[in-house]
C-alpha cells in the first residue's frame, strides 16, 4: 500500500502485487521478504540495476515538460479540504493546464509523516513556530483556542473551570500528540489545573459533532467566517497560545510550489478578513 500511494498513475494494490508475483516467478526467486519488509540479495541486486533509471524518470519528464511538474499531491485536514481548497485548486489549474492532482487527509502528526515519506508536497495543517529538522514551513493564519460546549451548558466561561477543584465534565480533543492538545496541556499546567482527555478524536469536525451531543467539552480553534452548530456555543480561552496553521515542505520550491503558496496566503488573508 505504500508503494502504491506514491505510484503516479492510477493503480491499486492487488495489481501491484501481482505483478511482482508474476516477476518473481518468472526469475525464480524472492525478491523480498513479506512481514517484516526486507529485500533478498536478489532483490537488491535488481534494484541497485533499476533504481538509477527510475530515480531519474522525474527530472527528465521534468525537462521534457519545460521545467513544470504535471502532478503535485497534497496532503490537508478535511476541513481544508473541503471548505478551502476547491478555491485554491481553482487558481492552480488557471495557471498549470493538464496539471494532476493528488489530495490526501489527516490530522498532524499523520500529515507530517506522509511529508518525511515523500507521500505528499505540500502539507497545510497545524505547525510549530519552528519548522522541523529538514523541513521548511509558513504560517497563514493564526488562530485562537476555544472551548466548545453545548448549547444548553451551565458553563459560561473557562474560568468558572480553573476554579472547580476537579473538573467533572469531560474533554474531547485531538490526540495527545498533537499540538493543540500539548500546547493547551502545557497551559493548563502553568495554572495548576488537571484536566485530562476523556475522548480523543481524529478532527475538529467530529469534537463538534461530538460536543453537539452533550458528550462533553471540545477543544478547538476559532475560524473566522466558519459558523459552529446551531447547539454549540464558543469559550474564549484568554492567555493561551495561539494556534498556528501554515505550509509545511521540504527541499527547493518549484514554481508550482511557489504558485500554490501564494495563492494560499490570499485565501488566509480572504479569511481573516
């Protein structure tokens, strides 16, 4: 499945697998081993013959294209995906013409290593001030951490929360690991309050789904011009750090890459307003 997620043509697995059953047969013998993965001496024997042709198919399709890539993959969360980047899209294709393009979901973390595994160009999701080793970053919006609760909660601010000497209702948030939840962990901590994750869910969508439902209490971000439902009601969280989203890539940008970044800093400045 990896292997084929950076196959450039529309292909699936079985096929793939297949095909190099078919290849093994036809050689009489293994090219790798299946669980762990691990090439054969057979099987690196044929990659060191084939790696320097295909580790080169992309500069010169490249150069045959006059210096423009003809597939660029994205990797974004669904709210991104869905609310924004049709726009974006939109202004690419104006630009690049027969241009592919590839969109792949997640939440941070996941996003991040589609990146190192160059699954994926470009990422916009949530970063850190710092990019990380290798990686080259932009922030396009900053953003405030909010608490969501239902519409009918008795609570009306987060302070009436810091105040309770344990908090009883439960908190819905994105996985420990990523940088919403520990930058609001570590907020938490500098005011001597213990309030751990009850529920961890995989978007912003769903801790409102989530919320909307009396589930407990969400931590998310506010977007500007982006209505929460109609039962759900917004908690400013003064002091706490913003939360930043931005691009995230690696190596030289290409003219493409360029493109789509600035047209990405118009649509956060439409955004903000």
């Amino acid at each position: 499945m990896p292997a084929v997620r950076n196959i450039p043509y529309g292909i699936q697995q079985p096929a793939v697998s297949a095909q190099v059953a078919q290849l093994e047969e036809f050689l009489g013998v293994n090219l790798f081993q299946r669980r762990p993965f691990a090439l054969t001496g057979a099987g690196e024997k044929l990659f060191r013959f084939a790696e320097p042709f295909f580790g080169n198919l992309e500069k010169i399709a490249n150069d045959i294209q006059g210096g423009q890539t003809r597939h660029f993959r994205i990797g974004a969360s669904t709210i991104v995906l869905r609310e924004h980047m049709p726009k974006l899209l939109n202004g690419v294709h104006k630009k690049f013409a027969g241009l592919k393009i590839s969109l792949r979901e997640g939440y941070p973390a996941q996003l991040e290593s589609m990146l190192s595994k160059d699954e994926v160009d470009l990422v916009i999701t949530v970063i850190d001030r710092e990019a990380p080793a290798g990686f080259e970053s932009f922030v396009l919006l900053e953003l405030p951490m909010v608490l969501l609760v239902e519409k009918n909660s008795k609570i009306k601010s987060a302070e009436e929360l810091w105040q309770q000497d344990k908090i009883d209702e439960p908190l819905i948030c994105l996985p420990a690991h990523e940088t919403l939840t520990k930058n609001f962990q570590e907020k938490l901590a500098t005011l001597d309050v213990e309030w751990f994750p009850t529920m961890e869910a995989s978007s912003a969508d769903l801790i409102e789904t989530y919320v909307a439902n009396g589930l407990g209490v969400g931590l998310s971000v506010q977007v500007p011009g982006k209505p929460l439902p109609k039962t759900v009601r917004c908690l400013p969280l003064p002091g706490f750090p913003v939360v930043l989203v931005g691009a995230l890539w690696r190596g030289k940008k290409s003219p493409l890459l360029e493109a789509f970044l600035d047209m990405a800093k118009q649509r956060a400045a439409e955004i903000i307003g």
